[in-house]
C-alpha cells in the first residue's frame, strides 16, 4: 500500500478507466482488493465494502484462493469497525483467525492478532488490547502501527514507562503518518513533552489535510477542541469545533457509494 494516499488513489482512477479491457478475474479481483484497501485507509468503509465484496465474489469461485477469501473477510472486519459495528467487526476476526489457523496462514494469523487488538483499542478495552497488540509484538519484527497502539493503550492504563518505551521505539520506526500520530500522543500524555497539544495537532492536521485523511481531521481537532473549551478559551475552541464538522462533512460525501 502507498503511503501517499492521493497519489495511491490518482493511479486508481487511471488503471480503473482500463478494468473493462482486462479479461482475467482474479487481476480484476485483486484490483478490487487492493482499491478497497485504500479507501479503507482513507476511512470510507462503505466503498471499502463494496469493491472487497465484488473481490470476495470473484475468489469464491476459484478452490485455490481461500487465503484471498480471508484477507478479504479481514477487511470487511475492518470497515465494520471503522463504522463502529464493533460486534460484527469482532465476529468477522474470529471467524478470519480460525480460517488462518486451519489454512496455516501464519502472517495472516498475526494481522488479525492486530486487528483484534485494534478492535478493543477503539472500545477503550485497553487491557485486552494490549494482549493482543504484545501477542503480535513478540511474533514478528516491530511495526510502527504496532508500537503506536501499544504506547497509546499502556498510557491509558497509566502504566507511564512502559508506554514510554512503546513511544520512543515508535518514533525510531515510524512513517510520516506515524510520526504526527505518535508526536500528538505524547503532547496527550507526556509531562515531560515540550511541544504543546495544540502545536501537535495544527502539524499534524496540515499533513493529513494534505493527504485527504478527513477522518484523522475530524478526531484530532475535536481532542483539541474539547481541550481548548475545558480551559474557556471557547473562541479557538469553536474553531476546532468547526474544523472537525467539516472534516466530518467531506468524509461523509466522500463515503458515499459510487
């Protein structure tokens, strides 16, 4: 997956014009695939659903491509997550995780691992989370997404060093993306931290604008906005307000089914 959403999306609508003239399925499905994987990354689960499924659809009808079917399911676990269907989105992981048992998908064993983990990160069941996140953790090289998930969750339950050491290792691995993620997280949580929350964020927002990551938008003006109100300065704060409303508007027209 590129790192550039926008640019990921520009060669979409390019190779897309071009789908038709492809007489293989499964060239077809992965395309499918991997476009739904996309707009899952830019927070549009009902586009995310309806290219996976028109992917699922075409794996189904092959013997060999079970594993397809299942990273296929994990990504309709996601997009179900993304749309706050907790339960359904849990359901679909454990129904993945025992596939890729039986199947002895062992990478796909520790994406669902993580996307378990993510699961209860979103309900704020940190403690599990964090069972899960350490499960993935020790089974394969770190991650960025990992140890971002990892710091967050432990500074939540208030276990300060080793969410700190989480932190630190985050900042050694992460992306661009990550980079604003984890510096935001620590102007959150870290005393020590010298950069303010709202410096964090404003840095933050002027990169995922630049990405489109409206959803990214909407959750962290309104962390800013809700601070800013709890200290009375309400003039900047309704300005925050604002921008997290119309971040939610774009995302909403963007989400709508094509």
């Amino acid at each position: 997956m590129i790192a550039n959403y926008v640019e990921a999306m520009e060669q979409f609508e390019k190779a897309e014009r071009l789908l038709e003239y492809i007489p293989n399925d499964i060239e077809k499905a992965e395309f499918n695939y991997k476009l739904g994987e996309l707009y899952y990354h830019l927070q549009q689960p009902l586009l995310t659903i309806k290219h996976v499924m028109n992917a699922k659809d075409i794996y189904k009808k092959h013997e060999d491509y079970v594993r397809h079917q299942i990273e296929c399911d994990t990504i309709l676990g996601l997009a179900s997550v993304t749309l706050s269907q907790y339960e359904q989105g849990e359901e679909l992981f454990i129904k993945c995780l025992d596939m890729a048992k039986k199947y002895d998908c062992t990478r796909l064993i520790t994406l669902i691992q993580y996307n378990l983990g993510f699961l209860y990160a979103k309900q704020g069941i940190s403690t599990t989370a964090i069972r899960h996140l350490m499960d993935v953790y020790q089974s394969e090289k770190p991650y960025h997404k990992t140890v971002f998930l990892l710091a967050r969750e432990y500074f939540k339950v208030n276990k300060i060093e080793k969410a700190h050491e989480f932190l630190l290792q985050g900042f050694e691995l992460a992306d661009v993306e990550y980079t604003h993620h984890l510096r935001i997280l620590q102007a959150q949580y870290d005393e020590n931290c010298t950069q303010s929350l709202e410096a964090a964020i404003t840095d933050g927002l002027n990169y995922f604008e630049s990405q489109k990551s409206y959803g990214f938008i909407e959750e962290y003006s309104g962390v800013l906005a809700k601070k800013l109100y709890q200290e009375g300065n309400h003039e900047k704060a309704s300005k925050y307000f604002n921008i997290s409303h119309d971040a939610k508007q774009l995302l909403q027209k963007g989400s709508a089914l094509k």
